[in-house]
C-alpha cells in the first residue's frame, strides 16, 4: 500500500513539474525532410527556454548540430528527438544536419521582443 502511494505522489508531482515547466518553454516543431530542414529559418524571443522538438521524416539516420548552439543529437529515421535550450542571447545561430550538409541548413534568428 505505501508503495502504490509513493508512485502516485511520484506521478503527482512529475506532472506538476511540467505544468510548471510548459508555461515557460517555447516548443518549435523543427522537421527533416528529403534531408532539409522545415522550417529552415526559425525566429524567437529572448529570455523565454527553448525545446526544438526535431521529427525525423525521412528513413534514414541525421545528426542535428550547431557549433553555436553548443548541440549535437543523433536522430533516428522516422522518429524525433528533443534538444533543451536555454534562453538565447539576440543574435543569429546557424545548425545543420551533420550527414547532409549542402541540404540540411537552417538558422535560429533571436530578436529582443519590443
């Protein structure tokens, strides 16, 4: 019995957690297809967190990175992968996706929001 409770308080507070952590994070939908990114030029805030959610469509293995961004993150065919950020500084940051560099190009812009 007090194991059942323990989990449900585990669950509990999990959920709370995100809540909490949702409001704060902005969640971009960043996709591959035919080994290019989609889209290819995003544009954010400052100060808010970032979680680039990178769906995979194409079957075959990419490699999502950016020496700006500080990431490198194998992402499987037909799958998805995400990459935490934290709030960036304005400016431009340049990814690609390391298996197909002369398609798979893309940029973050970030603008201070006025």
């Amino acid at each position: 019995m007090k194991s059942r409770y323990l989990i449900f308080l585990m669950i509990f507070a999990i959920s709370i957690i995100k809540i909490a952590v949702a409001d704060d994070v902005i969640k971009i939908d960043l996709y591959i297809k035919d080994h290019k990114f989609v889209p290819d030029i995003v544009e954010l805030p400052t100060d808010k967190k970032i979680c680039l959610v990178v769906h995979n469509d194409d079957p075959t293995i990419e490699e999502f990175e950016s020496s700006d961004l500080k990431r490198e993150k194998i992402v499987l065919g037909n799958s998805t992968v995400n990459i935490l950020l934290a709030p960036l500084s304005p400016g431009e940051y340049r990814f690609f996706g390391d298996f197909h560099q002369e398609t798979a190009q893309g940029k973050i812009i970030v603008k201070k929001e006025e």
